[in-house]
C-alpha cells in the first residue's frame, strides 16, 4: 500500500537534503510533483484531508522522503522506524532554533513537526488506512477519504520553522559512528520533544518527569542526585566571564539536615529541579519540598539549554563544532537563572513592553563583545612581543 510521510503543521523557506531524509516544499496544485499532474493530484487528495479548521484542507506543509525511496513509496517496518527516528532528530533540531519571548514567528514547539505516515488507497474507492493502539493491541481503522479529517491542534500554528542544520548534521553522524552510546542521545531527545509539544493536554508535572528524565539519559546518570550533578555538570562549560560570581545564597539542605554548597548557579539550579522532578514522579503534586524556580521557569530554562548541552556534548566528541551564537548562548544562560522572575514584563514610560530575557541577553552580547576583543588584542599583542 502507498504510504506519504507527512509534517502538516509546519513548512520551511527552501527544500533540505539531509542525506538519509529529503524534506520537501508542500505546496497545492504545485509542489512537490509540479508538472506531473496526477502525482499532485494524488498528493493534494491526502493533504486535503489535514485541515486547519472545517472545510478549510491545508494548502502548505513539509512532505518527507526517504533515502532512494519513492515519495509514494510502500516503507517496511524498518523504514518506518527510521523515519521516526531521524524525524525525532529534525524536531530537536527545529527546537534548538526557536526564540523565546518574541513577538515575530519565531517560536514554534514539537507538535508543529510532528510526522504522520499516511497509508492509503487510490482506487477503487479511495480511503485511508490508520493503526490505532489499545492496551490489548492494535486496531487496523479504515476512513473513507471523504469522512476522515484531521484538525491542526490549536497549540500548533502552521508557521515556517529552522532547521539548525549543523546540529542535525552532527546527530546524524553521531547516530552512525557512535553506537555504544547513541542510546542516551536517542532517548534523551525523544524525552525531550515530548515535553516540548505545548499540548494542554499535558500537565506541567508531566513535562516535568520527562525534562528531567532527558537530563538523566543525555549524561548516562544514575537516579541520584549527586551523580545527576557530576556527570552533567562537565556538559555544561561557560567561559569563567559567564559564570555568578556570589554563590553565598547558593546552597540546599539535604533530608539528613547536611548543607551543600553549590559551585556554580547551574548546579544550585539542577539540584532545584531534580527535586522538583522527585515530587512529580511520586505522584506529588504539593510536595514539602519549596522550589527555587517554578515549574514553568523550569521548563524555559530546561528548553533554552538542553539543545546547547547536547551541542557541547557532540562537540567534545568530534561531531559538532560550537559556533560564536552557541558559546555566548552557553555564557549567558547563568545570568538567565540569576534574574528573578524572568517571565514578568516591564513596561516603559511610553508603553512599550519588555522582557527581561531579552534585556539580559542584549547586555551580556555586548559585554561577551566587549570581552572578545580584548582578548584578542591581549593575543595579538603578545604574538607581535614574540
């Protein structure tokens, strides 16, 4: 049976080719067949039914296609699987590029990638063929192609996205060379896309359990909290100009009334937050444990450098090298959890609304500047002595 790899939800500026995975410009009545009218014309009657509300089908989104496979092509078990999985790596790839507090098209979530794989039936009577879960197996459901519809998710806009494609790169050839360890990067980043979907559906304790768990697998830790903090913390590396100096209210109470002395905000900050997770995962929703940072400040901070955490960590193994952006996005993000409530607006004399987080990163890129090109003329000093 014919089957169409789908991303409905979303569209990009150009055509990429990944090597393993093409993603193609879905346009109707245009793209991606063109002159091959009944190749369209077939295309156009799958993507109608994707609707972005009744009677209204999509008219733009990203069609999938697989290494030397036909668009159309009927995939085995395997193939779908890697198509998942690469796909995984896409959404993480498209997460690592969104902005948070903007007031342009810039912030988009998992939801807004996420893949179907369409089977379906052009003659006689077309229809589609969708495989549905139950706990005591699967069900094979059957549509008529003029009764089935699928409704755009209210939380996910049909925007252009960026696909970060260094990183996605990176994790490509990681997922070829690197399989001892792969398997913390594969679950980790499927943890955390799942926590980044903005489905309401979805409770912040939720969320919570599954960003913490992405932290747990990407440094291969143990449930401990102490291990959590040695075994991520090399994974974190801001230049020494980045980092909180005052650490004298940086410090947490252990059950055994032992005081820990944090070494870095980052740390201070992990510690809050696997916490946090111990109550959620226990089924506490109120748990005596007060935190730091709410689970809403959590999740941002979470979002923000995850995919900073996972670019360091290809780096120190040879997959990725850090670009500028990355390095200043690594050096700013303590001064991010020193502030205290970045998600409160402040408005100016003239009405204008601001955020903190943008204040606070448009500061520290000029001191990071500032910082750089001393240091520069500090090196070619010294070359000029020698």
């Amino acid at each position: 049976m014919p089957m169409l790899i789908i991303m409905p939800w979303c569209r990009i500026k150009c055509d990429i080719d990944l090597g393993e995975i093409k993603l193609l410009r879905y346009q109707r009545q245009g793209m991606p067949f063109g002159a091959d009218k009944e190749k369209q014309e077939t295309c156009d009657k799958v993507m109608s039914n994707y609707c972005i509300s009744k009677d209204k089908p999509i008219s733009a989104a990203v069609i999938v296609q697989l290494k030397d496979k036909e668009i159309f092509a009927d995939l085995t078990d395997d193939e779908r699987s890697d198509v998942f999985s690469l796909c995984s790596l896409i959404t993480f790839s498209t997460l690592s590029m969104r902005q948070y507090f903007s007031f342009g098209d810039t912030y988009w979530n998992s939801s807004n990638s996420n893949v179907v794989i369409q089977s379906f039936k052009e003659s006689p009577e077309p229809y589609f063929a969708i495989n549905t879960r139950r706990r005591d197996g699967y069900r094979m459901n059957v549509f008529d192609t003029s009764e089935y519809m699928t409704y755009r998710p209210h939380y996910a806009d049909n925007g252009v996205i960026n696909v970060d494609i260094p990183l996605v790169d990176a994790l490509f050839k990681a997922r070829q060379s690197n399989k001892e360890g792969w398997l913390c990067y594969e679950e980790g980043i499927d943890n955390f896309n799942r926590a980044n979907t903005d489905n309401t559906d979805i409770m912040l304790h939720h969320e919570i359990i599954m960003i913490a768990s992405a932290f747990q697998r990407i440094c291969d830790s143990s449930y401990k909290e102490d291990d959590l903090v040695d075994k991520l913390s090399p994974l974190f590396n801001p230049d020494i100009g980045g980092r909180i100096n005052d650490l004298s209210g940086y410090s947490l109470t252990t059950k055994s009334g032992n005081t820990i002395h944090c070494k870095s905000a980052f740390e201070f900050w992990i510690r809050d937050l696997y916490r946090v997770r111990n109550g959620c995962a226990h089924g506490k929703r109120n748990d005596a444990y007060q935190p730091i940072w709410s689970m809403q400040e959590h999740l941002l901070f979470v979002s923000y450098v995850y995919p900073l955490i996972v670019k360091y960590k290809l780096s120190i193994e040879g997959y990725y090298m850090l670009s500028e952006k990355d390095v200043m996005d690594i050096n700013v993000f303590e001064t991010l959890l020193d502030y205290d409530n970045v998600f409160e607006s402040i408005t100016e004399k003239n009405e204008n609304v601001k955020y903190p987080w943008n204040e606070i990163r448009s500061k520290f890129r000029l001191k990071w500047i500032i910082i750089q090109a001393v240091r520069q003329q500090g090196e070619q000093n010294t070359s000029n002595s020698l």
